[in-house]
C-alpha cells in the first residue's frame, strides 16, 4: 500500500513538473531571453516560491528546459546520422536538423544560447550566458561518442572523435547563430556550405565493422 501511494505520488509530481515546463516553454516563445521566474509563474498559475520549489532556483529551471531541449534535439541529430543514405547526404541532414531546429524556435534558441537583451538581466530574468557553454560542452561530446561509435578513426580515434564533436558543434552554432540574425543565403545553401567544408578527411575515414556508419 504505501509502494503504491509512493509510486502515484512520483507519478503526479512527474506530471506536475511536465505542466511547469510547458508553460515555461510557452513563456520563452513568447519572450525570448526576456523570460522571468514571475512570468512563468504567472502563466503556471501558481506562486513563485512554488515554482522554487519544484526546480530550486533560475538555474535549476533553465538546466530542466535545455535538458528538455537538447535531449530532443540529439534524438534528431543522431535519427538524421543513422538514415539509410550516403554519407554526405547524413552530414548534410543532420546539419540542416541543427539548423531546423533553431529556425523553427529561434525563441527557444535564444533562451538557451544568450543572455537576456541589454546586458544584465532584469529582476527574475534570466542569464542565459553562464549556461550556455556548459550546455555547447554537453552536445559536444554526444556528438562525439555518436562519431567514436560509427568511425574507424584509428589508434588516436577517442582524442580525434572528440575535437571533431565539439568543432563541428562550435561551427553549427557560430553559422547558425550569424544565419538566424542576417539571413544572408538560404538553409539549403548554408547546408551545403558548411558540408563543403566539412568534407575532408571526414569522406575519407572507414566506418566501423558492423556499424551502419556515419
């Protein structure tokens, strides 16, 4: 009996924390980088001393939607890489799901990637650039262990998959960041420059036996 009460109380607090970042998220594609504790809490119908409850601070808030986020965005990545196609044809879906992505929620990818508008933020707001590092480090190395795992990169590969996870992550994010905010050329043309570029030793490194390759 007290199992079940247990389990059933995980179950609603689970379900409650899912209603929280919900109208967190819808906050943030209202707002941007402007989204505040008070207006998330407002949109939750709930006090803000309960929000702080359930995530203990801005920061333990902020960490929940960009695990929210990127968590989503790594399935994404990794459905595009494992796609039965040619090599270049994956380098290039998976940099135009990257790039998707940001397009379709550049509220959200603002949210996650910089701080609030102004400098710094106001009472409540948040300060997305102490996060955002962290966070560039984090899909870094996925997409690293996704690179180990599917490229036979030789006795050197842990060290080589690594600079090669977090380049082509720090290069993602520097052009999609000057892409959203000019829109010089379309995604398709940014896509297919940056797979330009990206296609050195990458086309010539042998997957792995047994593994659908990269």
């Amino acid at each position: 009996m007290e199992t079940t009460q247990r389990g059933d109380q995980k179950r609603s607090a689970d379900r409650r924390r899912r209603e929280l970042l919900e109208a967190a998220d819808r906050v943030v594609l209202r707002d941007g980088p402007g989204a505040s504790m008070n207006a998330i809490a407002a949109e939750a119908g709930i006090t803000k001393p309960i929000l702080y409850r359930h995530f203990g601070d801005k920061s333990g808030l902020y960490a929940a939607l960009a695990q929210r986020h990127t968590d989503a965005l790594l399935s994404s990545l990794r459905s595009a890489l494992d796609a039965p196609a040619e090599r270049r044809e994956r380098v290039e879906a998976t940099l135009d799901t990257y790039l998707a992505a940001i397009e379709a929620r550049p509220q959200v990818y603002r949210f996650l990637m910089h701080p609030a508008e102004g400098g710094a933020p106001t009472d409540g707001a948040f300060d997305a650039g102490q996060h955002s590092a962290p966070l560039l480090r984090h899909l870094g190395e996925e997409l690293a262990r996704v690179i180990e795992e599917r490229l036979d990169l030789g006795p050197d590969g842990d060290r080589l998959s690594r600079v090669w996870g977090h380049g082509i992550i720090g290069m993602m994010h520097a052009a999609g960041d000057w892409w959203l905010g000019e829109r010089p050329c379309s995604r398709a043309e940014l896509v297919r420059s940056l797979a330009d570029l990206l296609w050195g030793r990458l086309a010539a490194a042998g997957d792995r036996a047994g593994s659908p390759g990269f």
